[in-house]
C-alpha cells in the first residue's frame, strides 16, 4: 500500500463525510419543525425526519445493533482497502468502498451524537422512504459496485486474490510444487 493512495482515499472519505454532515445541519437548521419544502413538486422535498432505525426505517431503536455493526464494516472495509491494488481497474472499485464508508461515517456520527439519523430528501413521486446525502453514497455505491462486479466486463475471481489470508510465499511454494 503506497501513502498517495491511501491519502486519495482519505481525501474523498474526509469530503463526503463533510458533505452528509453539512447537509444534515442545513436540514435540522432549515427543516426542522417547518413544512416540508417542494424542489419539483410532485417529484422531490426536503422533509425533516429523525430516523432511528435503518435504511427505509427498518429496526427502530437499534442504535446499539447499529454501533455495534458499522465499526465492523469499517475495519472490513479499511482492511480491504489496504490490501487492493491502487490502479487500473481497481480505481473504481476504491472509489465505491470509499463511498460506503462514507455513508457509515455519516450516519454513524448522527447516531453517536444525536441518538438518531438526520433524514431530509423524500422522493413523492414513488412515495420513497426519507433519507440523506450518507445513505446515497451507500446505497449508489452497493448497487454500481454489484452491477460492476457481476456485468462488468474484466473482473476474475485471481483479480481478488488479495483478499485472500494466505502468505505469498506459501501460494508461491504451493504453485512451484
């Protein structure tokens, strides 16, 4: 692992962490206890919502659950990040963990100090679930990287090797035999 990448990755973690942050403040600043507000009426609002639970609502009053899991996810997704290559085709694939983590920061620092997540963007076209700037970094990411991985041309199971716990060496001593 060289320092420029870890250090691209820190940099787009630390901005989009800002940026659900800064968004969320502006909500609780603006929305909090007023009307929501039409973007494009029929379509989009911003809406104020203090989410206890998870995506889309589910498990109300997790809080514990959720500080529990995300720390995990963190350090699984650091550890893959530390160990994936930094160029070519993986570029991309950096990218998208970095966008998960920064929806896991993002709404792990609203649970942490609000006791809730700050939910503003209310799609009223589909009548779809109140979320945030984090939960779009996530939820964009997991399905680009699954449509990438499982359609996208040039990813073999040997290109995720390093993921893999064994040695070097002893794949090395294991192939010559």
């Amino acid at each position: 692992m060289n320092n420029r990448k870890w250090g691209m990755d820190l940099l787009i973690i630390l901005a989009g962490v800002l940026l659900d942050q800064i968004t969320k403040y502006f909500a609780v600043l603006y929305l909090k206890g007023q009307e929501a507000i039409s973007l494009i009426p029929g379509v989009l609002e911003l809406r104020y919502l203090e989410n206890r639970g998870a995506a889309f609502g589910i498990l109300q009053g997790g809080k514990v659950i959720f500080l529990i899991i995300t720390p995990i996810v963190l350090l699984l997704a650091a550890y893959v990040l530390f160990r994936m290559p930094a160029g070519g085709k993986y570029r991309v694939l950096h990218f998208l963990l970095d966008c998960i983590i920064i929806g896991a920061i993002g709404n792990m620092i609203d649970r942490i100090r609000l006791d809730y997540v700050v939910d503003f963007i209310y799609i009223s076209l589909i009548d779809f679930p109140i979320f945030n700037v984090a939960d779009m970094f996530v939820s964009i990411a997991t399905v680009a990287g699954a449509v990438l991985l499982l359609f996208g041309p040039g990813y073999k199971d040997e290109d995720f090797s390093f993921l893999s716990l064994k040695k070097k060496d002893s794949e090395e001593e294991e192939k010559n035999g």
